[in-house]
C-alpha cells in the first residue's frame, strides 16, 4: 500500500496530512510490521491518541452546561468507548485502509472493533503530530463528538454499574461485587462471564470481551432482575 492509497480517506475526513508517514504509521496494525517493513506499528499513536481524545471530550462536555462529574464522567465514557469509536471507524471505513498481516486479514481483523477504535485514537495522534492540536480537536469534534445526542437518546450514557450499587446499597444496605465464572478462548480473543452478586445472593451474569464488558452487562441484567430499571 502507498500513500496514494490514502488519498480517498483524506477527501473523506477533509484532511491532507503533511507527513504521510505518521499516517501510514497510525494505520499500522502490530501483526503487520514484520510484513511490511513499515516504520513501526500504532500503539504508541495510539496512546497519545486517547490522551488528545479524552482531553477535548472533556473540555467540550465542561462548557456544555453546568453536568456534575458523575454526568460528565458518564458521558465521556459513552464518547470514547470502544463501541462508539469503531462505529466512528466504520463511518469514515477506516478498515480499509489498515495494513495488517495476513492472518490477522483473514481472521477478520479489519472488522474488529478493538483494531478499529485502536486505529482511530493512533489517527489522532498522527493529526495531533502532524498538524496540532487544533487540527485533532476539530477532528475529534466533527466525527465523535457530534454522536452525543444520538448516543443519549439511546441511553448509551447510563452507567449501568453505578446505577446497580447505588440500587443496591439504597435498598439492600450492600455494596454488590463481581466475580469472574468463566473464560473461554486463545489470549487475544478471550470471552469472560461475570456474576454480579449482592452478599452471597447471585443477581445475574452477564459476558463480554474484557472484564469490565462482563461486569457491565452482569450489572445490566442485574437492574432488569431486580426491577431497577
């Protein structure tokens, strides 16, 4: 792939970098660098990213109104998760546009949505590299931000573990806690079950991808067996 190749995902997302390295390079999936003897893989990107990311969400949810930082917390949380970043990939068809070995090709990498959003934060870093912060922050704004109402209006914002312990300890006196049940699958694919227990009573289990996935949807199944929802 040349940096031709990124020219369509520019037009897309309006911007022309100046070092088409930095992009290839935050486009750069770990399985791919042996293969392409590229500059480096994207994680590195990838965590200046999020720093960027998390830095302008909180800002702008700052001076949008007078929020608590319960609210605020919970709405940042809602912008930069991995469900709403990958689905902002995809929006832009980010996955196009990845270098990835071929294994990781063939096992569906370029749909994942941990590779997608991964992908995503390490763009912004490049642009913040490449181009500044205001350029990152406009990009940050355009594309992720302006997802809030639609994510608020399907209640994306709630979080569903808090909501779960304050249920818990208003009406039982408790603090529930999680426990891992089971774990299935290789290291990088693993599935995790979690039950959310109040005392020695268990609520609900709940699965997911990561621990806290689980733990989220334990405690989301949670509210609906108690009636707390």
């Amino acid at each position: 792939m040349t940096a031709l190749s990124f020219v369509n995902l520019e037009k897309t997302i309006g911007i022309m970098f100046k070092n088409k390295d930095l992009l290839a390079q935050s486009l750069t999936h770990r399985s791919a660098v042996r293969e392409t003897r590229s500059l480096g893989h994207n994680e590195r990107l990838e965590f200046l990213g999020d720093a960027v990311l998390e830095l302008v969400t909180t800002d702008y949810l700052f001076h949008i109104g007078q929020k608590t930082e319960g609210e605020m917390t919970n709405l940042r949380s809602a912008l930069v998760n991995r469900e709403n970043l990958s689905s902002v990939a995809k929006e832009i068809s980010l996955g196009e546009y990845l270098y990835l070995s071929k294994g990781e090709d063939r096992s569906g990498g370029r749909d994942k949505d941990s590779t997608l959003s991964n992908a995503l934060e390490a763009l912004i870093g490049a642009l913040y590299l490449d181009q500044g912060f205001e350029a990152a922050s406009q990009f940050c704004n355009e594309f992720i931000l302006t997802r809030l109402q639609a994510l608020q209006a399907a209640g994306k914002h709630v979080d569903e573990k808090s909501s779960f312990q304050e249920k818990a300890q208003e009406t039982e006196g408790l603090t529930p806690h999680y426990e891992v049940l089971e774990q299935e699958g290789p290291d990088h694919e693993k599935t995790f079950t979690c039950g959310v227990f109040i005392g020695e009573e268990k609520i609900a289990e709940g699965t997911g991808n990561s621990k806290q996935k689980a733990e989220t949807a334990a405690a989301a199944a949670g509210l609906k067996a108690k009636g707390w929802n």
